[in-house]
C-alpha cells in the first residue's frame, strides 16, 4: 500500500481510562483523506476523549492512534502541525476583529509571511465574512464566529481536521452553510472527523460511527445504519388518539419501541410483527383506530434509538 492511499486516521483498539472509569473501550476505525466521518452519541460517550486522543493532547493507555501516519502514543508533539481543531467551545479571541484573529492563527501555525495575505483572504471570502472582517469577534453572530473558527483551524492547510460538535446552538440555516463549507475543505482532500448530537448533520457524513458509553456500536453510511439489521422493521402509525396508541404500544409483544414522529408514530417491532394488520389488531384490542399503518424505512434516528445500548461492532474490512 502506497502512502496515498493509506488512510488518514487510524483507531486500532483504543482504550482511554481515567481512574476506574473507561472512557475509550476498545474503538477501531479508520477515515479516508477526502472523507467526512461523523461521531454520534449521547453525551458522555467518548467522542471527546477520542478527538483529543488524535489531536495529541491524550495519550492512549491501551491500543493505537495513527494520524497523518504518526503513532501518537510516541509523538503527540508531531501531529499539532498536520492538523486543525475545533473544540465545542468556541476559543477565539472575542476582543480582536475577524481578520485580526485569523493573523494571530497564522502566526501560531508558522504561516510563511509570503502566504498569509492570500490565505486570509481565500479564507474570509470562503467564510462570507467580507463585510465582517473588521468587525469584533464579540459582535458576531454565532454562525458568523464558528465559520471564523473554521477558517483560522484551516488556515496552515491541515491534512486532517477535527470538529468538535462545531454547530452547537447554531440556527439551521448557519449550520448548513458550515457544512457547505466542511464538504468544501474535504473536497481539497483533507479527512475531517466531526462529532454531532443532530441527526440531520450526521446525514451530511459519508460514514458514521456511533458511539455509546466508549465504544463503536455501528459504523457504516447513513443508509448502511438505517439498514442495520439490528433494528427491526419499523412502522408508521397514524390515528386520532396518538397518546393512546403510544400507551397501548409501549412494552406489548413484539414492539421494541414507539416514538412521536411529526404527527403520527414510529413503531420498530420484531419482523413477527412486520405485517401491518398484525399491529392493527393490537390496537383494535384497545379500541382503537388508526387511519394508516404502512411499513417505512427506519430513520437515523430509529437507528440510534435501536443501537445505542447494544454491543460494539467491528469495522467492515473496505475495498
């Protein structure tokens, strides 16, 4: 295997302990330069503590972290240049302008001085901050300031960048635009790992590996998790009494769980209980009456519901 097609990032059996407590529990995976993976899990389960693992700022107790072809438990020191970060707290320095802070970053990464005028600029306009360039951190919107975070983690070219839940408390229209721009910087072939608790920004991933209490119980494309055979078949429930129905699901043969799914309900059941009549005549026990009742494809969301809680899973091999 050549250099270029050796992945970016690589988790062989990862274990991160603090005290008695196993924050990192055997995780395997790896990311593909150009590829955009995506971590997803409740709080809690490790998604940070990964993430600094591979920025050098943990070093592992069992296993190995590979980014940019470093061994981190040697060299953390070695990555910091190859990569860029984005913490879930937004870190700028609120009492400088825009562009300001972009210089500063510059500076920090050994930006050659020929190149810093042009970088900041391709970075402002590929932000859209032209008209806020000379205005103070502390005056921008959210969105505003974590597309000014992207730029200043991407200004030095990194090879690999590592997001960590960079949208929080973002609107949806500034969260789109960051994605735009996430696909625009792993289009130039950097591997980014960006961790999420928004089922819909998880689509945008081309993998996902969801995470739950230290450990990787799925890893796929979005669609491969929607089909995980784990999960079951799924139904859609609608009728009058939605209360109703709930309560006379929750916890009856066959149904694995039932969630309000806009107005009517996702019911993931054993394949026993595939069959819609069969759940309609569950309800009709209770006296009630659905208007419709059909098979559906699970959502992201039916999946984490289903799989959270579940044993960890081992990587596919990839072609």
């Amino acid at each position: 295997m050549n250099a270029a097609s050796q992945p970016a990032v690589v988790a062989e059996n990862l274990v991160k302990r603090f005290g008695d407590f196993t924050a990192v529990d055997d995780v395997s995976f790896s990311i593909a330069a150009g590829e955009v993976m995506g971590f997803l899990g409740p709080n809690g389960a490790g998604k940070s503590t990964i993430m600094r693992i591979f920025c050098g700022l943990l070093r592992p107790d069992a296993g190995r972290a590979l980014v940019a072809g470093i061994d981190l438990g040697r060299d953390p020191e070695a990555v910091r240049s190859r990569i860029g970060y984005m913490s879930q707290k937004f870190s700028l320095y609120a009492d400088l302008t825009a562009a300001e802070n972009l210089r500063f970053f510059a500076d920090i990464y050994r930006v050659p001085p020929s190149e810093v005028a042009a970088r900041m600029r391709r970075a402002i306009e590929t932000a859209g901050l032209e008209e806020h360039a000379q205005a103070l951190v502390s005056t921008l919107a959210t969105g505003w300031k974590q597309r000014l975070a992207l730029g200043c983690a991407i200004l030095h070219r990194p090879e690999i960048l590592f997001l960590d839940e960079p949208t929080a408390g973002v609107d949806p229209l500034a969260r789109r635009r960051f994605w735009d721009l996430i696909h625009a910087t792993a289009a130039e072939g950097v591997a980014v790992l960006v961790s999420t608790h928004y089922m819909d920004e998880a689509e945008y991933c081309n993998r996902i590996a969801l995470i739950d209490r230290g450990r990787v119980v799925a890893l796929g494309t979005p669609r491969e998790l929607r089909r995980d055979p784990r999960i079951g078949a799924v139904l859609v429930v609608e009728c009058v009494d939605l209360t109703g129905a709930m309560a006379a699901l929750q916890g009856a043969p066959g149904v694995h769980d039932v969630a309000v799914f806009g107005q009517a309900l996702h019911v993931t059941v054993v394949d026993e209980m595939r069959a819609p009549g069969r759940l309609a005549a569950l309800l009709r026990e209770q006296g009630l009456q659905c208007s419709r009742i059909e098979a559906a494809e699970p959502t992201l969301e039916d999946s984490f519901v289903q799989l959270v809680g579940r044993g960890p899973v081992q990587e596919r091999p990839r072609p």
